[in-house]
C-alpha cells in the first residue's frame, strides 16, 4: 500500500519578506496612538503620581495600596457608576444631535484632526479608543479628579473643593479659545461636566465614574469627526 504524501508548498524568502511588509503596512497606523497614550500615561499621569507615591511614603510612611486609593484608584459603588453612566449616555446623545461646525475640529492644532476622513472603520474606533479612553480620560482624571479633587476634597468643604478643583480643570481648556475661538460655548459646559465628574469623584472615592464620562464624551467627539469627514 503506498503512502500518499502532500506536496508542501515552498515559500522563499522574498515571499516572506513581502508578506511581512504588507503586514507592516496595515498595521502602521496603529503606532503613533499607541505610543502618544503611553508617553501620555507614563509622563502626563506616571510623573504626577510617582511624585505623590513619594511624598506620602517620606511623609506619611503610607503604603502603595493606601496612597493609591486615596488618587482614586479604587473600585466604584454601583449608585455612582450608574450615575455616570447615565450622565455618560446624556453627553453622547447631546453630541450626536449636535451639530457643531466641523471646520474647527479639523484645523492646525485640533487633536480631533488625525480623525478626519477615516470613516466608522477599525483604524478610527481603535484610535478613538486609545485617544478618548487612555490618553486623555485615564491620564486627565488621574491627575485632576484622582490627585487634584482628591486632595482639595481632604482639606475643604465638599462645594469649595469641587468648584476648585472645576476651576482648575478649565484652565488648559480655556486654549480652545485659541484654536477654535468659535466653539468658546463649550467652555460652560466643560466646567459643567467637571463639577459633575468631580462630585462622582468625590462621594465615591473612585475615578472610574468621572473616567467613564470623560472616556464617552472624547471618544464620541473624535468618530463624530471621522463619519463627518467622510467625502
């Protein structure tokens, strides 16, 4: 009885090299967000934190797990996920029915640019993702709500340190009055939204609320952008 054998089929070496390159190509735009949200984690939100690990080790001789509980970095009771939740879900059907002008979010020095005219594809949600959810909601609510609010919360009265800390909050984005002077209405509502995250934050003890609202907010605006854009 004879032994049937399959032919293999040969591969050479340039049918590698090839393959390897058309896999390169459609990953490579999956490199720059990915290495912004983690120069933004480990410098934007690891610098601050590692310098409040610290203080409170030298100072208050805290262990790691108490330090970073007291930055919101902890679970959430269910009354307060809820809560964001819902504020999550308000925020991203006030930005799908409106209908701000594009132009602004597509110029120099909008972080909503690189968006425009990708469509609702893969490459724009993962980049939405990185952008929304890991570069600026971890690294913005660590800093603000988890360090900042958390701290201010500690030593005032819960109103005078949310409004501090909402304060304090707007000031970076008070830039928008520089590249989109004509959206200077989402200065209020920015500053809304901060005392809301805050209080989350605050009553909580956790940052997953605030992150939550904040994630859904930038992740909606950059596909907005993307589906908007399309020619």
């Amino acid at each position: 009885m004879l032994a049937l054998r399959g032919r293999r089929r040969r591969v050479s070496p340039g049918m590698t090299v090839a393959a390897i390159r058309r896999t390169k190509g459609k990953t490579m735009w999956l490199v720059s967000p990915v290495t912004n949200a983690l120069i933004a984690v480990l410098l934007l939100a690891g610098l601050p934190f590692l310098g409040y690990v610290i203080f409170h080790k030298w100072r208050h001789k805290r262990r790691f797990v108490e330090i970073a509980r007291r930055a919101g970095l902890q679970g959430s009771g269910a009354r307060y996920v809820l809560i964001s939740a819902a504020v999550a879900l308000l925020v991203v059907g006030v930005l799908l029915l409106w209908h701000p002008p594009i132009a602004p979010f597509v110029q120099a020095g909008s972080p909503q640019r690189d968006f425009a005219g990708l469509g609702m594809g893969i490459p724009a949600i993962v980049m939405a993702l990185l952008y929304g959810v890991v570069q600026t909601g971890f690294v913005e609510e660590l800093v603000f709500r988890g360090l900042i609010a958390g701290s201010l919360a500690r030593r005032l009265p819960l109103v005078w340190a949310n409004l501090l800390q909402a304060a304090i909050f707007l000031l970076p984005h008070l830039l928008i009055l520089k590249t989109m002077p004509e959206l200077w209405v989402l200065l209020p509502l920015i500053f809304l939204l901060a005392l809301i995250m805050g209080w989350v934050r605050i009553k909580s003890g956790s940052i997953i609320g605030s992150w939550l609202v904040h994630a859904a907010l930038n992740v909606t605006m950059c596909l907005t952008v993307a589906v908007r854009t399309v020619v």
